[in-house]
C-alpha cells in the first residue's frame, strides 16, 4: 500500500505530471492518505477562508474548500489512529533524534509503519530520519 503525504496529495489535485503518472501505474485500492493528511487538507482551507481579505479571497477559499472536500470524499482509504500506530507513535517519540521531526509528521510515520506501507512523500529529509520507514517521492 501507498500512503500519500500531504504535499503529494497536494501535487496530485494540481496535476503534477510525474505524480500522475505514477499514481496511474498503482491500483486505486493500493493508495491511501492518514487521517493527519486529511485535516492537514482541510486545515489549510479554513485558515485560507478565516484569513481572506477580501471578496476575491473569499471566494475563491470557499471554492477550494468545496473541491478540496469532494477530492477527499473520493479516497476509498484515510488510514485512522489505531493501537498500533499508537504504540509506533510512543516508540518514534522516545527517540531523540527524531526530536526537530514535527509532531504531525510523527503521526503520519508511526501510521505508516504500523501499517508495514510505503509513505509517498516530498519531504525525504524529515522522514528519511525515521527508523524502518519505506519511503518513495514521486514528484523527482
């Protein structure tokens, strides 16, 4: 199974070529996101919409907040927070060098690992520091 980070899921919605092609070669029931990426998502199109300054803004906040939502209904998995990946996340915590690795970052690791898949991900610096983590970056 494939897991995809935020910043790929971001790439995938604003059709990055390479993302596109290589999540066509992947089976749809292979791909999922975490529950973390999914209010990652949506986060940022709250504060988008809170933060809008003017009419323009507004509307064009609601407008991706709307799309964003019908992308996200369309995943067939979102990976929830479940016993296991709460015992990788206190394993990952522990470790110190996984200190300046943020918390959400975190969460989406121990997900993953607990669920023995492959994080597709732009961010290879982060997560290349987490111990048996399988990672791929399509965008490159």
């Amino acid at each position: 199974m494939y897991v995809l980070d935020t910043d790929i899921l971001s790439l995938v919605y604003t059709g990055h070529p390479k993302v596109a092609s290589r999540k066509a070669t992947v089976l749809a029931g292979e791909v999922a996101i975490t529950v973390i990426t999914w209010i990652e998502m949506l986060q940022g199109r709250f504060e988008f919409l809170l933060k809008a300054a003017d009419r323009e803004q507004l509307l064009r906040a609601q407008s991706l907040l709307i799309r964003t939502k019908q992308h996200l209904e369309e995943i067939e998995t979102i990976l929830p927070i479940n016993a296991a990946a709460a015992v990788e996340f206190e394993r990952l915590t522990q470790d110190r060098r996984l200190k300046k690795i943020g918390r959400a970052d975190l969460l989406i690791a121990s997900i993953v690992r607990a669920e023995k898949a492959t994080l597709v991900t732009c961010n290879l610096r982060d997560f290349r520091q987490v111990p048996g983590l399988q990672i791929e970056n399509w965008a490159d």
